[in-house]
C-alpha cells in the first residue's frame, strides 16, 4: 500500500494534559476521535519526554482518517514539574504504569499497541498481560535485547550502572538548566543538529535540562540493561507472532539489524521491516522522520485490519470503508 492511499483530511490539535495514574502525575499526548473503534495507545523510549511525540501523534490521527483515538503515554517521573519529588522508576514499574493507564482510563475499544525503542520491550509485556484487549503490536526501532558490539551502549551502560557517575551527569545537565531559554535552546540545537523539530527542541529545553529528568532516564536504563541482558521469550513472540512486526533502522545501535535476523529464524512469522529513507533512531526528533514513520504505522494497521477484516468486524471494515 503506498503512502498516498492514506491520505485524510481529518484533522485534530493534540492535547497535552497531566493524568494521576496510580499516585504518578503523567503527562499524555492525546486525540480523541468522536466515534473510534479502536484505540492505539503509544508508548516511548527512554527518557519517555512524550512531547517529542507530537508530530507523530497528529499525523497518525489524521492518517487513521479519525476511526481512532491515539494516546501517548509518558514515562513515569518525566514530567516538566518535578511532581514525583525525585522518585525512580524502573523498566517493570513502567510496565505496570502503563497497564495501570489502560484500566484507569476504561478504554472499551480493542488497542493497537505502538512502542518506540524500549517502548517496544513495554508493548509487548502489554500484549502479554492484555491478549483479549490488544489486537495488535507495533515496535518501531525496538530495543529488545543488550548489544554487547556497540561502544556507545557500552559506554551508557557503565554509567548507567554508577549511582557517582549517574548523579554527576545529572547535576552537569541539570546546570545547563539554569542558562536562559534561547541560548539552551541554541546548545540543543548545536549539539543534536538542525534538522531538531521546533518541537523537539522545545521539549529538550522543557524537560531534558533537569535533575530529574536525567536521574529517571539513567535509572530506568540501568534496569533495562539488566532485563535485556536475558535471552529474549522467543516462545511467546512465537505464539503471537500474527499479532507482532517491527520496523528497524539501518544503522541503529538500539535496534542492530543482527537482531532483525535473529528474529527472523527464532519467530519467522512476525513481518519485519527495514526503514531506509534515512531517518535515525530518533525519528520524533525531525518533522521529515515523524511524519514517515506514522505513515509506516498507518499502513500496517490498515493492512492488518484488512487482512482480519472477518474476524475484526465492524471495527476493520469501518476504517476499510
């Protein structure tokens, strides 16, 4: 399906709001359609800032032709105010955070799970413990396992795995913190490149320049690299394999393309794909790269709605229609 059969012209502004989920203020990325018939709940990698999310968010809405709500989930203890007065939390809690968010919000439609990075390890312990509610799962660039030939994940995981060297690194970042607006924004901008979005740069001067921001995000990468050094449950990804695919990138030391053919001989029937337009790990990051990659979500739900159509009923043959 190319990506001019997507076209809509449905159109809705996110909205930003905060979510007590479990004692933990969230912050959620959401829009709502007025009649959906299914619910696709986003979850992010880590540092899990869902504003970076933005773009994404509204042109997968409008893609979807408004047959369903979309909502992006934050991570637990990322929010701009400091509402959780330092608490960490690890990968599990944001397992159960997540799945706390499903039941708190009473979602009565099936979801299509969509995961970033560790957001896609996230996703599929979500389809693990909801199999009657999540008809689908969606990993884009996923991390789902410890590669032990990267030097750059070497390098994170050492620190990571320091209390000095994590609380060091936060405090220098957090410094940065206290420069005005427009020169942060101008270090961002210099340091990640100016292809950033507005909106990512937005974000990263809003929430990455803070103490808590940066301990949350080394925290919940060290209990990532703790859980991802296990060998991964092949025979669950087996048994839904119908219900799984990933999208992986060229060069992507999250998600290495030897990952890509593991998968491939251990759970053959997940449908694997490869992005090649020259988008990053950080696609959130670019205009170009978040409109790409939601193209890429919106034909594989049309296509796996198609494909289910009989059994999915009414629910596929609305969007179909």
């Amino acid at each position: 399906m190319g990506f001019e059969d997507l076209h809509s012209d449905v159109k809705k502004c996110v909205h930003l709001r905060l979510c007590n989920v479990s004692g933990c203020m969230t912050e959620i990325l959401e829009i709502h359609a007025d009649h959906p018939s299914f619910h696709v709940v986003f979850v992010p990698g880590n540092p899990g800032i869902i504003t970076f999310y933005k773009e994404f968010v509204e042109s997968l809405f409008e893609l979807l032709g408004g047959t369903a709500s979309v909502s992006a989930v934050g991570s637990a203890g990322q929010t701009e105010k400091n509402w959780d007065h330092g608490n960490l939390y690890s990968l599990q809690e944001q397992i159960d955070h997540k799945i706390e968010f499903i039941r708190v919000q009473n979602i009565e439609v099936p979801l299509v799970l969509v995961g970033h990075s560790i957001g896609s390890y996230i996703s599929l312990e979500m389809l693990r413990r909801l199999p009657k509610k999540a008809e689908y799962c969606i990993g884009l660039y996923p991390f789902l396992a410890l590669n032990l030939q990267s030097k750059k994940q070497s390098t994170i995981v050492k620190i990571a795995m320091s209390r000095v060297l994590s609380t060091t690194l936060s405090f220098l970042v957090a410094s940065l913190g206290l420069l005005p607006r427009q020169v942060l924004r101008l270090i961002f901008k210099l340091s990640f490149g100016k292809s950033w979005s507005n909106t990512a740069l937005e974000a990263a001067c809003s929430h990455l320049a803070q103490y808590h921001t940066m301990r949350n995000m080394l925290f919940m990468a060290m209990t990532e690299f703790r859980k991802l050094s296990e060998t991964p449950d092949w025979e669950f990804m087996t048994e839904n394999q119908d219900k799984i695919t990933f999208l992986y990138g060229i060069d992507d030391h999250w998600g290495p393309l030897q990952m890509f053919e593991e998968i491939s001989k251990q759970a053959s029937g997940i449908a694997l794909s490869i992005e090649r337009e020259g988008h990053t790990h950080s696609f959130c990051c670019t205009e170009a790269g978040s409109v790409w990659v939601a193209h890429h979500v919106a034909s594989l739900i049309k296509n796996k709605l198609a494909n289910s159509c009989r059994e999915l009923e009414p629910m596929a043959c609305w969007l179909l229609s």
